[in-house]
C-alpha cells in the first residue's frame, strides 16, 4: 500500500514544469488582456512546443503511474484548444479569409476582412499585408475614397512606397473616378479639385517613369483631363481658372487632340468673361476681356470671322467712345498691341474726331506689329530736292495703286495719311527718323514696312505700287 502511494505522489520533476506552464498560461493571459493581436500571434508558437513536451511528460508520468500524469493531459488539451483556437479564431483565420476572397476577386468581402483584422487586432503581424492588401481591395472593389485613405495610411506607416508605379496609378485613378462621380452630382468644383489631383499622380508618373507604358498613357490622359476640368471650372462659374488650364494644354500639349478644342473652349470662355463684365455695366474690362481672343493663332479665329464681327459689333456698342479708348490705352500699355489695335480702329471707324486722342498710341502699335509680321521691306528714297526748311522735311507720298492706301508714319510726329486709289500728298514732317507701315484695302496686298530719316531742309518721294502677282514695289 505504501508502495502504490508513492506512485501517485508530484514528484519535484513534475512540479517544475507544473510552475513552468501555469506561467505560460499567466503569461499568455497577460497579452491576452493587454495586446489581442500579439496574444494570437503568439499562441501557436507557445502551444506546439508547449503540447509536445506534455505529451511526453503524460505518457511519462502515467508508464509510472503517478497522478503528474492527469496534470500534463490537462496541459496538453489545453495546449491542442490553443493550437485549434489560432487557426480557427483571431487574426490568422481573418487573413486566412481575406486572402482567400482576394484571391477569387470577392473584393468586397476581401476588403471587410482585411479592416476587421485592422480594427481588432491591429499589432498582429499579419496588420502590416492587411493594410498594404486593403487599398487594393477597395479600389478593385470601387470604393474609391476608402482606397485612398487606407492607401495614405499605408504610406504614413511605411508599409508601401509612395514613390512605387503601381500606388501612383492606384492614386490617379481613385481621383479620376472620384471626380466623375462628384461631376455626375453637379459638384463642379470639388470634382474639378479631384481630376487636379489625378492629373498630378499622372505627371509623376509622365516624369519618373518615362521609358514605360504607364508614362506614355499618362501622357494622353493629362490634357483630357485637364479639358474635363476646365469644363468643370465652367459650370462652377470659376472661369479664370478654366483660361489657366486651357492655357495649359495649349502650352504643354500641342500635339493633343484637345489643341484646338482647348482653343475652342478659350474663345467662348473669353466671351463668357466679357458678357458677364458687361451685364455688370463694366464696359471697359468687358472689352479688354473679349479682346483677349486675338491672343488665339489667327487661324483659328479666322474660322470665327462672322462671329468676332458680330461679338465685336456686340461688346463695342452702348460702351461710351471714351470707355473704348481707356480699355485701348491699358492693353496698349500691356504691349497686347493686336488687341489694342482692334479697339483703335474702332474709335477710327465709329469716331473719326477723336483720332487725335489716340494717334500716337495707334501708330506705334501698328509698326510694332507690322515689323514683327511677314512684310514686304519699303526702300527709302534718295531726297529729290530742297527747300528752306525749318527744322522740317517735305515728303510726297504717291499712290500708283488701284487700291486704297494708309500710312501709318511715326517718328519724331505721329500721321496716319489715308490715300485713295491713283492719288497723292504732299505733308511736311519734322525732321528726324521715322517708321512708316503701309496697308492696302486690298487683301491680296502684302503689308509693307520701313525705316526712313528725313534730313531738315529736303524733299522726299515715296512712290507705292502693287504688281500683277499682288506684291508691291
């Protein structure tokens, strides 16, 4: 009896480990209580080696028949509802779960499990390809503000590179759609702010990764969306924004096939501008803005002709003569001579009597504008004669033309001499250096230009005709 006693009795070997596995279990509670995550991530690694060694220690005790042998089979089911608990419960069998949804493109459900890993056990060590997973999900799935987000978050904690192809496309693409969303609700300016974004993330992939296929997309879809913004910056009445955009393709992009719908779309954001301007009784800026359509190439307003006549006519009229010739005078000093002349010839045309007032403006930018245009060059003539002259020149202009002729003379004084057909005029100019522009009323007529010097005390004849060819000579 005494013998079978001692058989049974804890002996000082199964008392050690004893202590040892109830400070597993302590410790284990302890992360359970404090850290789930790594509570889980843990659990297998403590519960293999752990059910191993009562599995020896069991059928040890139990061959000598001693009651340690009851203590390890409890340990050891434990262990075994750990080991059964880590694959079926926790953050592993959520990953296990995501990835298998992933992977069969349930992104949706995909994307679920991956946040519920996130949000429950977020310093487990599968934390780290949920987040970098998750994105992914959400974006393949549609949910493209949650792609974003979780993307940033992912950046934030270093587990995918901002600088990568793939999360710049990610990127580019979660705001092009965000953008045609907000568009679709009339939300003008916030999808336009959106479509920036997406043009941006296009950009750095035009300019990181320029040898790849990526880049030469990205290449077509920046001017198309920034045409779509522009659009946007429209509706939203935020027309000053759309011009810089335009502006921007038209600069950036010339080989776009929105080139001349940019242009296109700068004209009637132009004349939008200018309407608006004049509605508000702002006649001056209403003018200086349609005007700024001449900065469009000449032949695409030519394609315009009828209607710049008719929107000329319409911005022009009701404004006060000297309106016209304020708005002419500040693009005059902007150096948007080709503007500037527009509004002079009008105040020419419309009001003969106030050509005085913008004479000497209306030259120079007429002989800015021709010297910088083709033209044919005017050989100045030797002087023919002599008078007493008083600090003057004596020039005869002649006419030896079908065709209507002005003179635009600047120098020392300022002329504009109108010629009809086959006639001539004598006028006496200051002496000094001066610039002459010639214009027929003939449109087959090259523009002409010249620098003459007319020496005090000569006389000059300056002879004008067209050839057959409709050159000058």
């Amino acid at each position: 009896m005494q013998i079978y006693n001692r058989t049974r009795a804890v002996r000082g070997g199964a008392v050690f480990y004893i202590v040892l596995f109830i400070l597993v279990f302590i410790g284990m509670g302890y992360f359970f209580f404090s850290d789930r995550g790594k509570f889980f991530d843990l659990l297998v690694y403590f519960c293999i080696p752990s059910a191993v060694i009562n599995m020896i220690l069991l059928t040890f005790y139990f061959v000598k028949r001693n009651v340690s042998g009851y203590i390890f089979t409890l340990f050891f089911l434990i262990f075994i509802a750990g080991i059964i608990i880590s694959g079926f419960y926790g953050p592993f069998a959520i990953a296990n779960s995501a990835e298998q949804n992933y992977t069969n493109k349930k992104y949706i459900q995909a994307a679920a499990d991956y946040k519920n890993l996130l949000e429950k056990y977020p310093t487990s060590k599968y934390a780290g390809e949920a987040l970098k997973k998750l994105p992914d999900s959400y974006y393949l799935s549609g949910k493209y503000n949650e792609a974003i987000f979780y993307l940033e978050e992912a950046i934030k904690k270093e587990v995918i590179d901002k600088d990568e192809l793939e999360v710049k496309k990610i990127f580019a693409e979660c705001y092009m759609q965000i953008a045609k969303g907000l568009a679709e609700k009339r939300m003008y300016s916030q999808a336009a702010a959106d479509y920036l974004k997406s043009v941006d993330y296009f950009q750095e992939i035009e300019k990181n990764f320029p040898d790849t296929n990526d880049a030469f997309i990205a290449k077509y879809k920046i001017p198309e969306y920034l045409m779509e913004t522009a659009a946007l910056y429209r509706r939203a009445e935020l027309r000053d924004d759309a011009v810089i955009l335009l502006k921007q393709i038209i600069d950036s992009y010339p080989d776009s096939d929105y080139y001349s719908e940019a242009y296109d779309m700068l004209f009637g954001t132009y004349v939008s501008i200018a309407i608006e301007l004049k509605i508000e009784g702002n006649y001056a800026e209403s003018i200086k803005s349609f005007l700024k359509i001449y900065e469009i190439p000449s032949e695409i307003i030519d394609e315009k002709k009828y209607e710049t006549t008719v929107l000329t006519d319409y911005f022009f009229s009701g404004a006060p003569p000297e309106t016209i010739i304020k708005a002419a005078d500040e693009l005059f000093l902007d150096a948007r001579y080709s503007e500037s002349m527009i509004a002079y010839d009008y105040i020419l045309k419309n009001y003969p009597d106030r050509e005085p007032e913008i004479l000497e403006n209306t030259v120079k930018a007429k002989l800015y504008l021709t010297d910088k245009m083709e033209h044919e060059v005017i050989v100045p003539s030797e002087p023919a004669g002599s008078f007493t002259g008083k600090g003057t020149a004596r020039t005869t202009f002649d006419n030896k033309t079908g065709y209507g002729l002005i003179l635009y003379i600047g120098g020392p004084q300022y002329n504009i001499l109108r010629l009809e057909k086959n006639s001539r005029a004598e006028i006496e100019l200051l002496a000094g250096e001066y610039g002459i522009a010639a214009e027929f009323d003939n449109p087959d007529a090259s523009l002409r230009f010249g620098n003459f010097i007319y020496e005090d005390g000569r006389r000059y004849k300056e002879v004008f005709t067209i050839e057959d060819t409709g050159n000058g000579g």
